[in-house]
C-alpha cells in the first residue's frame, strides 16, 4: 500500500483501493518464512473520536518473550488520521499510523500480531497482510470478530479451533483461546502458515485475547485515559 493513498475523502477510487488490496494479495506469503519465534509483538490503534475525520488517534507496540510471556518494551506513537473509516478498507486508515510506529520501534519482534484480519478478507489482504507485505515482517491477522467468510462454532474446549472458509477455501480459523469464551479469528498475515499462526496464538493466550494485542490494547487505554482527562 503507498502512503500516498492516506488523503480525505475527495481523494478516495474505491475500485483504486480495491486495485490495491488484489496486489496486495498476491504478494502474501501463506507458508513459514522464518527460523525460529523468541518474541511475539502485538499492535493496535485507539481514536480520539471514532466517528470523526480527521481524529487524533494513537498506536501501540507491545512486545513480549514467547516463553515467559514477559513485556520486554512498548512503544506508543501519537498522529492525526485523515482517512475515513469505510469497511473492508481499514488498513488505508490505519497503516500510516503502523508505519509510524514501526519505523520508531526500537526493538522488532519475531512476529508481529495485529488487532484486525490477515487473508481473511473479501480481497485476501487486510491490514495484517498489507503491513506484513509493507514492511516484509511476518505477520499475524487476530481479530475479535469476524469480518467474511463462513465456520462451524468450535468445541468449548480452550485450544479448539474450526476453519473459517470462502468458496470451500479456508481463509482462517475461529479459535477458542480460553474455555466458554467466544472464538477469536486468526488468519495469515504475511510470511506465515495458519497452522503456526494459531500455535503461536495458543501460546500467548492467557485469557480470551492474546497477551500482545491484550496488552498493547490496554496500554492504549491508559494513555488515552492521561491524555484526554
């Protein structure tokens, strides 16, 4: 995706950015891309006014060891968002804020998991995928819920999963990380297998969402919290 595309309203193609997101899509590798995983980071972005545009917004990196699942750093970057929110199309909101705070991140994990879809999208790259191709990093797509494609509820056991599919192919996984909860959505960012990414989910889950994007989530908070009251 080119950072050229982050501009108002007036100067959004749809069929432009749809252009975008097929490229895109091509570009994805679906198998393990990578020697080994010793840190797992989670990214996410929280919004002055969610419904506003431009709003101030805010993104976060937290990084952990996979084997003790210990922060090892954060970071959060603050900036204005200019592009309005239009379903299927959040990475084109989103990702100059990732880049942002990626390219400011004094420490890269292994593999980063990111609050919203990989493959698992109706042109096969959401913005898992558009960072992972963006930046060649390996990425991960874990989502809270489903944005397309069909699957059966998996069993109520923690580590229970069911493939989510399109047209008989599978895109994902619905996947019980913690036992009753409701299933998370994992999908193939970039540079990654499903069947890895979902272990590596596994590990990191202590409670519904896993502890990255659980963690850089509620580091948001605090800072939005601080700044705005």
């Amino acid at each position: 995706m080119g950072r050229g595309q982050e501009g108002g309203p007036g100067d959004i193609s749809l069929e432009g950015l749809k252009r975008i997101q097929i490229e895109c899509a091509k570009r994805v590798v679906k198998v393990d891309d990578f020697d080994s995983v010793e840190t797992v980071g989670g990214m996410d972005l929280t919004f002055e006014k969610i419904d506003e545009n431009p709003t101030r917004a805010w993104a976060s990196l937290v990084v952990i060891e996979l084997k003790t699942l210990k922060t090892v750093y954060n970071l959060v970057v603050e900036d204005t968002v200019t592009f309005p929110y239009i379903p299927t199309f959040l990475a084109f909101r989103e990702m100059p804020l990732l880049l942002k705070l990626y390219e400011r991140a004094e420490v890269k994990p292994d593999v980063y998991f990111i609050d919203g879809q990989g493959i698992a999208h109706p042109r096969g790259c959401g913005i898992a995928s558009h960072f992972g191709v963006e930046t060649g990093e390996v990425s991960v797509g874990v989502a809270k819920t489903k944005l397309f494609g069909y699957y059966k509820d998996p069993d109520r056991k923690r580590g229970s999963y069911s493939y989510l599919k399109y047209r008989d192919q599978i895109i994902g996984a619905a996947v019980r990380t913690k036992e009753g909860s409701a299933p998370i959505f994992v999908s193939t960012g970039h540079r990654i297998s499903l069947k890895t990414a979902i272990d590596l989910v596994l590990k990191t889950s202590r409670y519904r969402v896993p502890e990255p994007t659980r963690l850089a989530h509620n580091l948001l908070q605090k800072v939005r919290r601080n700044t705005l009251f």
